[in-house]
C-alpha cells in the first residue's frame, strides 16, 4: 500500500479520477473552514476594503421566494438565489492565482470566496474548490508555492471558468464586477490590470469597451496558476439597485445619441438549440401583430444594438431565458415573461430591483420523451392569456 502511495504522489494521473473527487470532496467536508476565508477572515487579510454606495435595505435571500409567480401547484426552480449584500471591493497583497477558476489563494493559505462563486452557502462553492485543488493537485507535484509563475502587479480577476457564451451570467456575475474596479480605481489612482478569460464572448469584449475598459492592459488567463502582488477583489456581484443602475447609465450613455425608438418587442427563442421554445408559436403571433409588438432574436443582434434597442422599448414580451437580461437597459418597461410550466429565478427578481412592471405568464411543457431537462422543455401558450396580459400592461 504505501508504495501504492508514494506512486501516486509521484505521477498524480495514476490514481482514477473518481477516486481523487471522492478524497478531495471528504477534504472539503471536513477542512472547509481551513480551506476559505469567512467574511471576518477575508476582512482581517485584506490591506483595504471599500464598501459602495448602495441601497439594499428591504432586500434578502427570502426576496426570490416572496416574489416567485405561481401557486403551490406550480414547480419552482431554486437554484439561484440572491443575498444582496452590500457590494464591496478589497485590496489583498501577495495573492497566488489557480485552476480553471483563476481563484485566489492568499499567503495565510486560505481561498477568497468571492473569487469562487456566489458565496450563499458551502454547498455553493464545493464544486469550484473542488474543481481547483484538483487542478492544482494534478497540475505539478510540486508544491504551489516553490513553482515559478507569471507576475501581476496590481490585478483583478473577470473570468469565466467554462466556455460557456450565456449572456446573463457574463453581465451579472461578472462584467459588474467591473464596478468595484472602478471603484478602486477612483479612490487610490491606480490603475487595475484585468485579467480575462480566453474565451471570452464578442459581447462581453464589446461590453468592457462601452464600460470605459477599453485602454486598460488586459491579459488572457492561461494557467494553471499566477501571482498577483496588489489584488482587486470585488464582491460577488448582485443586482442590487447600485449594481444595477452602475451598468445601465454606463451602457446607456455610451450608445446614447441616437434616435429615440419606442413601441414593445416580443424575444424570441424559436431558434433556440437548447429549447423553451413556444409550440404554438404561430398562434401567438397574430396576438403580438394586434398589439403591434415586433419581434426580434437577439443572436441576429450586435451587442450594442441589443443596448440601443432595449434603452427605447416601452414593453418586453420574452420566454424565461438569457435574452431577458436586456431588461437591464430600459427605462421601466412593463416586462411579461412565458414560463414552461416551471417558474425559474432571476428575472422577476430583477424586474423587481428595476422597478418594472411585471406579469408572469405560466404555459403548459411539451412532453418530449425524455429528451430535454424539465427547465428547457418547449410549451405553448393560451393565446387568450397572452391577449389579456398584454391588453392590461399597454392600458
């Protein structure tokens, strides 16, 4: 047995990959709070910490469940939860960062929650600490910190781990990250490198231009691992009301100038890979035209075409999906959202912050013989319901 271990100690890629998950998830379970700051430590290690104006009084983690359309009878989909806490930016010196997370370990040996995911409860973070030290465990057999590693002087983190393009999480989770950079950058004069993702999509590229990101020196996260002398760490970001009005008069006002265009959109996902597409899509569509409501896809869309055209609508009609996060842009619409049977987070939530006028629309799923998840099946919807949703939010 011990040369067993030595062996793998040795050439880590020889111990089965199911193996290694089950040790490092029991490692976490038992060590979790060895292995990441809590708010108090993550404060006592940090050289600065600035909290941003904000108004979150009234807002919590039960907001979602309040809030959520549908009665008792109706499925729900929890996943995503919101805290809204006061978003806040740190300064930690000496920082070494890891993994497909780029997270940040700093030099009391501990990782930065924030840096990890959306930091609700343990559960939330165990994937991607597990996902690093994994990463770092097969990376090298040399110790993380004897192993030489590129340098950043005064750095921030905005990466997405997968190559995933959703339009939602690179806006929430992580483009208002660049809130608390700027906020750094105000109060000390300093100007922030910005570490990014490979992969990063067109519009995000397009996004940290209109930001006011564009000259700033941007280097692409190769791994497997980095040290930082000066890190900016943003909190999580949420929708908070600050957070919120920060990215939209930014947005807004860099795509500001052209002429005004008002009347209702109607989102469509009928060319959706991933499905929630409307079954009885023809139907409605003579609704939306006696309503005068166009209808538009915003893959056919640049990203500040998206911004311009969300900034003037007087209403958003739009099954759950990413395409909704351009509510963001408009001046209180009223918003009426199709579900498929299943209410999902974070869109009347947002609707809610923004102060937008709100109705849900709960249709009936397609079966589909299995093939696609419950949150993704195709539905249709009573053309009446639709009429009466529209007719009460345009009086």
């Amino acid at each position: 047995m011990r040369d067993l271990i030595d062996e793998a100690k040795a050439d880590p890629s020889k111990i089965p990959a199911i193996l290694a998950r089950e040790a490092v998830e029991y490692y976490i379970k038992r060590q979790y709070e060895e292995l990441v700051h809590d708010p108090a430590g993550l404060r006592s290690v940090a050289n600065r910490r600035w909290e941003m104006d904000d108004s979150v009084e009234g807002l919590n983690s039960s907001l979602a469940d309040d809030l959520a359309p549908g009665g008792p009878d109706i499925e729900h989909d929890k996943r995503l939860n919101f805290v809204f806490k006061q978003p806040s930016v740190y300064e930690i010196e000496d920082v070494v960062l890891s993994g497909p997370y780029a997270a940040g370990r700093t030099r009391e040996g501990k990782y930065i929650p924030d840096m990890l995911g959306r930091p609700v409860t343990h559960d939330s973070l165990r994937f991607p600490l597990r996902t690093t030290l994994l990463s770092e465990w097969r990376s090298s057999v040399v110790p993380l910190d004897r192993r030489p590693a590129s340098t950043h002087r005064t750095a921030a983190v905005i990466h997405r781990p997968s190559g995933s393009q959703n339009y939602y999480h690179w806006i929430i989770d992580h483009l208002l990250k660049l809130r608390g950079v700027e906020h750094y950058e105000e109060r000390t004069g300093d100007s922030v490198e910005l570490i990014v993702s490979a992969h990063m999509p067109g519009f995000a590229k397009e996004a940290l231009e209109l930001l006011g990101f564009g000259d700033h020196s941007i280097t692409e996260w190769a791994g497997p691992h980095a040290r930082v002398d000066t890190l900016v760490v943003p909190s999580w970001p949420e929708p908070t009301p600050g957070n919120l009005r920060w990215i939209r008069s930014r947005m807004t006002g860099s795509v500001s100038g052209t002429e005004r265009e008002t009347g209702w959109v109607y989102v469509s996902r009928q060319n959706a890979s991933r499905g929630r597409k409307v079954a009885n899509f023809d139907e409605i569509a003579e609704v939306l035209r006696e309503f005068d409501v166009s209808i538009v896809r915003c893959e056919d869309l640049s990203f500040v075409e998206q911004v311009r055209l969300f900034s003037s609508v007087d209403g958003i009609v739009a099954p759950h999906g990413a395409g909704l996060t351009n509510m963001i842009w408009a001046d209180r619409p009223s918003v009426i959202e199709l579900f498929n049977g299943r209410v999902a987070m974070p869109f009347y939530v947002l609707a809610d912050v923004l102060d937008h006028h709100y109705v849900p629309v709960i249709g009936t799923p397609v079966e589909t013989s299995g093939r696609r998840k419950p949150r993704d099946r195709d539905f249709t919807v009573e053309a009446d319901v639709l009429r009466e949703s529209l007719e009460g939010s345009q009086s």
